[in-house]
C-alpha cells in the first residue's frame, strides 16, 4: 500500500483549476488595483500564479489590507477566533464591496 501525500495543494483539483473558456492570464485590470491600507479585500486563488497563492484554506475569506511587503500585499483574515496575516499579490485579491 502506497502512502498518501499530504501536499500543499492536496485535495484541490477542482478548487485551483480555472474552467476551459477562463484558462490562462487574467486581465491587467485586476493585477494594476492599487489596495489602500484598511480596504476590505476577498482572496479569490487565481491558479495561474502557483507560487504567490495563500493556502486554499483561505480561498473565499474576506480580510482587511494590513500593509504592503514589496509588490504583495498584507492581509489580515479571521478563522474563527484565530487572527492570520497572509502575504499575497494582487493576482489573489478582489476588492470587496
């Protein structure tokens, strides 16, 4: 019996994989947004960016723009009672409204 990874993106075939028609680069619009710190942003994983992506778990939270590390972005998202930072580019981010 072989065992079975636990990888970083493991169990999300279906969560980070875009549909036939969306496939490929998204539109400049979303990655030119400049976030204001205090904004309330949606993490959206966009998977054409493997390497920036904040972990699945966090895929449809809302949170709060923190600060600017760089090109990326810190966001400061809730589970629960548990406060978590997650440093991410726009590539993953939508502005809530």
């Amino acid at each position: 019996m072989v065992k079975r990874t636990h990888g970083y993106r493991a169990k999300c075939r279906k969560l980070l994989s875009k549909p036939p028609r969306e496939r490929g680069r998204s539109g400049l619009s979303r990655l030119m947004y400049e976030y204001q710190i205090g904004q309330r942003v949606h993490i959206d994983i966009d998977p054409t960016y493997i390497e920036t992506a904040p972990h699945r778990r966090y895929q449809g939270k809302t949170g709060v723009v923190i600060g600017k590390q760089g090109r990326a972005y810190v966001v400061e998202v809730y589970l629960g009672d548990k406060r978590k930072i997650i440093v991410t580019t726009p590539e993953h981010l939508k502005p809530a409204t």
